[in-house]
C-alpha cells in the first residue's frame, strides 16, 4: 500500500514449508542475513514525521482550498506546529531541489532509495543546498508560511516512482 514494488525489496531464499525447528543452520544463517538487509532497506524509507511536535491541519485527498476555496486534490498532509519549528529528513537521501516554487514558497525536496522523494514546503528558512547527503534527522529548514499558505505550517508530500501516496501511510508504519 506505499506504492513500492515487492520486486525493490530484498528478495527471500527460504523455503516458505519448513518449520522454523527444521532449519538448518544453513539455513538459519541465510535468514539471519536476510533479516539484516530487510532492515537495511527499512531504513532507507521515510517512516518518520518531519517534525517533532505536529497536529495535522489539513489531510491528504480531495478538499476545498484554504486559499482559492476551489476543491483540489491536496498531495500531502499540512503539518501545523510551533513557529519555526525545524524541520527534519524522514529517511536518508539527497537533496534536488532547495529553492522558491511558486504557490509551495521555499521548498526542500528529497531523493530517497526505492524511487521515493518527499517534498518540505511553505519554509521560513532552508538550510542545506542542492546536492548535499543527508541522514535521517537532518535539520533541512524551518516551518513557516511563505508562498500561497493561510498560516505556519509544513506540506510534506511523498511520492513513490512520480506518484503521490498518502504520508500518513508511512508515518502508521513508522509508529
């Protein structure tokens, strides 16, 4: 349901008709490795909320504008927060865009493993550059209310393979 294909993840070698006292301990070192690369990859998706402290102030899917009062389909969530509050990477990527973009006002997007970018707009400040690695937790910019916004607060949108998907979705699984 995140929109990543099965055939990304890590692939499983053990037979699905043994029971777990018929292991080998060939076998057992096998599942142990692909144990550790399912987590490897589970770390490389963004699960986490952009935020600390948050209250979702508008959801994902179709709405009326707070703005324009037209009903448009809304591709992320809006995060309402402190003023200022930093905002933060959700999973490890790199940085391909860190600029103005219209109607989002500052914007930071992401590029992730698995064909995953998440996009940080409406930003009072953006603190890294096009380009720059980041880990998870990386400080990228401030909450604020530039571009078309009714008041301080974070869009953060995620996309898998160009599509949008629901950030609640991850952030469910991340909980």
């Amino acid at each position: 349901g995140l929109g990543i294909p099965q055939g990304d993840l890590p692939k499983t070698s053990l037979s699905k008709n043994k029971t777990k006292w018929q292991l080998n301990e060939k076998d057992f070192r096998n599942l142990m490795i692909e144990l550790a690369e399912h987590r490897a990859a589970l770390r490389k998706i963004p699960f986490k909320p952009p935020m600390l402290y948050f209250y979702i102030s508008s959801g994902y899917g179709m709405r009326k504008h707070p703005k324009t009062g037209k009903k448009t389909f809304h591709h992320g969530i809006d995060l309402a927060g402190t003023w200022q509050e930093n905002v933060r990477t959700t999973a490890r990527g790199r940085i391909v865009y860190a600029g103005s973009e219209g109607a989002f006002g500052k914007v930071v997007r992401v590029q992730h493993e698995f064909n995953v970018v998440t996009t940080y707009a409406h930003l009072s400040r953006i603190t890294v550059k096009i380009g720059d690695y980041v880990s998870e937790g990386h400080v990228i910019g401030k909450m604020g209310n530039t571009g078309r916004s009714v008041g301080a607060h974070l869009h953060y949108e995620i996309r898998v393979n160009g599509k949008s998907i629901d950030p609640n979705k991850f952030m469910a699984v991340g909980r």
